[in-house]
C-alpha cells in the first residue's frame, strides 16, 4: 500500500505530460553537454585561439543566436511548437559531433554557427512549458524542471575534469564533446517521438515563398509590437534581463580560463566546484519551493538579483579552493531563488499567443548586449584577466535596482 508520504513526494514532482517529456529529455541531455560546455573556452584556447579571438568568437555566436531566436520566436506563434523543437534540437546534436571532430582554431565557427543557429528553438521550447504548467503550478512546477534537468548532470563536470587530466585540456574536452552527442541522440530520440503540439495554428503556404530577411523583419517587427502593448511589468522585466545580460556577457567566457590559467587550479578541482554548485541548486531548488510561494515570485527574484554582484565579488577576490566553492554555493543560491521565480513572473505577465514573440525578446536583449561584452572582455581579460568580473558589478547592480522599482 502507497504511503501518504510517497503520494505527496508524487504530487510534488508531477509535471505535465509535455513538460515531463521536455524535462526528461533535457536531463538525459544534460549528462553529456555537462562535461563539455563548462569548458568551451579552455576548448577554443587548446585549439589555438587567443583570449581576443575567443571573446570575438562568443561575439560571433551570439549574433548568430540573436538572429535565430527571432525567427524561432516568430515561428512557434504563426507555425506552432513541436516542429521547432524537434529539427533544432537535433541540430544541437549535430553542432557537438562537429565539435569532436575539429582540429583547429579555423574551423571552430562551423560546429559555433550550428550551435548557435539551434537556438531557433528555445522560444518554441520555453512556450511549450509555460503552455502545459497551470498557473497556480508554476513555481513548484518550475522548480521541479530545473531541479530534475540539473540533477543527472551535477557530477557531469568531473567526468570532464577526469578525461582532461587523463588526456590533456584538447583530448578530454574533444571526448567530453562527444559524449555530448551521444547523450543528445538519446535525448532527443525520445523527444521526437513523445513531444505532442500546444499551439496549434493554421499556417499560411504563401509564408513560405518568403526569403529569410523577410522573417527576420518581420519576427523583429513583431516582436517589438508585442513588447511595446504589453504590461509595463513585462518591459521592466526586460530591462532587468537585458542588464543582467551584460554582466554575463563579462563574466561566463572567462571563468574557467580565470580559474585553470590564472589561478593556477586543475581542470578536475574546478570542475568539483561545478558539481557542487550544481549539487547545492538541486537541493536548493526543491527546497526553497515553499519560500518562494510565501514570500512571492517577485520578491524572490530580487533576492537573487542582489546575490549576483555579490557571488561576483567573491570571484574577483578568491585565492584558493576553498574560497571558490564559497562563490559557487552563493551563485548556487542566486539561481534557485531566480530560475523559478522569473519564469513565473514572466509566466503570468505574457498572453500564451505572444508567448513565443515575447519570449524571443527576453531572449535577445541579453544576447544582444553580451555580445559587445563578451568582446570587451576578452580585451579587458588580456590587460587584467581579473577586471571583467570586478567591471560586471555595475550592470549586475543596475539590474538589481531596475527590479527593485517594478
């Protein structure tokens, strides 16, 4: 006979049968894209590339992104989801097979543009979780997708810092991407043929004599159109992103560089402090459900705006292990309190017909800006490979206060 315990351990972890299988999914990709994407930088720098050439490569990738998360955000509102999913998801795919098998800084663009051209199917991806979770759901509902997605993947790193240790930065990452292909066909097997429609519409043919500018006039058109009529609070929100979008852009190239070349620390000691980041999130994640519900999805969010420039300044200023894994459980509790709350505040603000336009914008503000970010850096990181960090304390600040006022 089923405990009650168990009956309310089950209800707690229920999801939707379209979020399930995206969810899922996700995780089992996750076990593989972990031991290889924390150290893209370290990849492009085994390969030959120069700290400039690699802030100039993240530039390039995210102006690719931006394009193709416009599109797909214009697409999964006048074509629909499932189909959006599924076609770039595999591209994802394909992007870490390519990954594996270059073997110089030249040819680092092809599996980058791939990469980058899959992300046509975030928005479509995000709307179909936002479609399928009812709305009293989505904190707890939000926070079991991030926890079950982040979980497999917590002790995915070492599993990097190992084969890098075993067979050098290029060989291990090189491996690491592999294994990232192979997890990814699994996953995305079973999505395709799990993953039902949540927004059915009726296509017009004529759309399709059209060239690609003409989607991404329109997709920009668009989605500015539904910003512009959309609550305030979904502007603000996008301010909030678009600045947090810029500290990001300073900081993420750079960590693994800073921390392997820098600070003089293993491949394999940092990656223990990704597992256990990822491992306080988990657990963070499932146990600050009820927090959040109490003190509101807005609340929570500002909390983790302010721990931001703080996990960053414990960056800036660590020495040694010990002070990292103090910077990684502090971001650790940042992105339980945010992944939840923001996606329900962004949830409840945007119409479910808008989702995907909207969603796009969240997605490409931040892109956009990162993308001169991610270039400063690497010049800024060639003068003083610490000033990027202590530089991104003002956008990370400003977002915070932007946030304070909605």
């Amino acid at each position: 006979m089923v405990s009650q315990k168990s009956k309310n351990l089950a209800r707690f972890f229920y999801l939707p049968r379209n979020a399930w299988i995206l969810t899922s999914t996700s995780a089992v990709w996750s076990v593989g894209s972990a031991m290889a994407n924390p150290y893209q930088t370290l990849y492009f720098s085994a390969l030959g590339a120069s700290s400039l050439t690699i802030g100039l490569l993240i530039g390039y990738g995210t102006a690719i992104t931006v394009i193709s998360t416009l599109i797909g955000g214009y697409i999964a509102d006048t074509w629909g989801r499932k189909q959006v999913v599924i076609v770039f998801s595999w591209a994802s795919v394909f992007a870490s097979f390519v990954y594996f098998l270059i073997n110089s800084t030249n040819l680092i663009i092809v599996p980058l543009t791939i990469a980058s051209v899959s992300s046509i199917y975030n928005p479509a991806f995000n709307s179909i979780m936002m479609d399928s979770i009812e709305p009293a759901d989505r904190i707890r509902g939000f926070s079991v997708f991030n926890a079950i997605n982040t979980f497999p993947s917590v002790f995915a790193p070492t599993f990097g810092g190992i084969l890098m240790n075993y067979l050098g930065v290029y060989q291990g990452i090189k491996f690491a991407y592999l294994g990232s292909a192979i997890f990814g066909v699994i996953a995305v097997s079973i999505r395709t043929r799990e993953l039902e429609e949540t927004h059915i519409v009726n296509r017009d043919p004529s759309l399709e004599k059209y060239s690609i500018w003409y989607y991404i006039k329109n997709s920009l058109s668009s989605g500015v159109r539904a910003i512009k009529d959309s609550a305030p609070i979904v502007r603000r929100l996008l301010v909030y992103v678009t600045l947090a979008g810029i500290g990001t852009g300073l900081t993420s190239p750079y960590v693994s560089l800073y921390v392997v070349n820098q600070l003089k620390i293993s491949p394999i000691s940092y990656s223990l402090v990704v597992d256990l980041a990822g491992v306080s999130t988990v657990s963070l994640l499932l146990g600050v459900v009820v927090l959040i519900q109490r003190m509101g999805a807005k609340r929570s969010t500002l909390i983790a705006s302010v721990a931001a420039p703080v996990s960053n300044i414990m960056f800036a200023q660590a020495k040694t292990m010990d002070e990292l894994l103090e910077w990684g459980v502090t971001g650790a509790v940042a992105t339980a309190l945010q992944t939840p709350s923001l996606a329900t505040m962004e949830a409840e603000a945007i119409p479910k017909s808008e989702r995907g336009k909207i969603l796009a914008m969240f997605s490409i503000f931040p892109a956009i800006v990162s993308l001169p970010s991610s270039v400063a850096a690497g010049y800024l990181y060639s003068l003083s490979p610490v000033s990027p960090f202590v530089v991104s304390l003002l956008p990370f600040a400003g977002a915070a206060i932007i946030l304070s006022s909605a």
